[in-house]
C-alpha cells in the first residue's frame, strides 16, 4: 500500500465510522421502537449491516496499522 492508498482508506474509515454511528444512533433506535427505521429497514437488517461495518472497519484499521512508513 502506498501513501495515496493509506489516505484514501483512511478517508474511507472516518466514513464508515460516521455510517455506522448514525445507524447506531438513530436508525437503530427508530427501528426499535417503530419496528423499522426511516429508510424503512427492519431492527434484523439494521443489526446485520451495523455487523457488516464493523468488520469493514476493523478490516480497515489492521491494514492501515500495518502500513509502514
């Protein structure tokens, strides 16, 4: 991974934290106590896609603790 690459990942991971955070926060909660959310997911795909990115990130983050400069 080059420097350009390191920056562009690291782009990527502030947004799949922003994503999740939202989703944690406000789809998640909607979803709860509605039965869906404002998009209209159900609480089981909510759950599913906060899992999806938390591996994303995690996969993420080792590459970019990996990277040497």
């Amino acid at each position: 991974m080059d420097e350009r690459q390191y920056e562009n990942n690291l782009e990527l991971l502030g947004q799949l934290r922003d994503r999740l955070q939202r989703l944690e926060d406000m789809d998640y909660m909607t979803a709860y106590y509605k039965g869906y959310s404002t998009s209209g997911a159900t609480l089981d795909e909510i759950k599913e896609e906060i899992q999806i990115l938390q591996g994303q990130i995690n996969e993420l983050e080792m590459q970019l603790d990996d990277f040497e400069w």
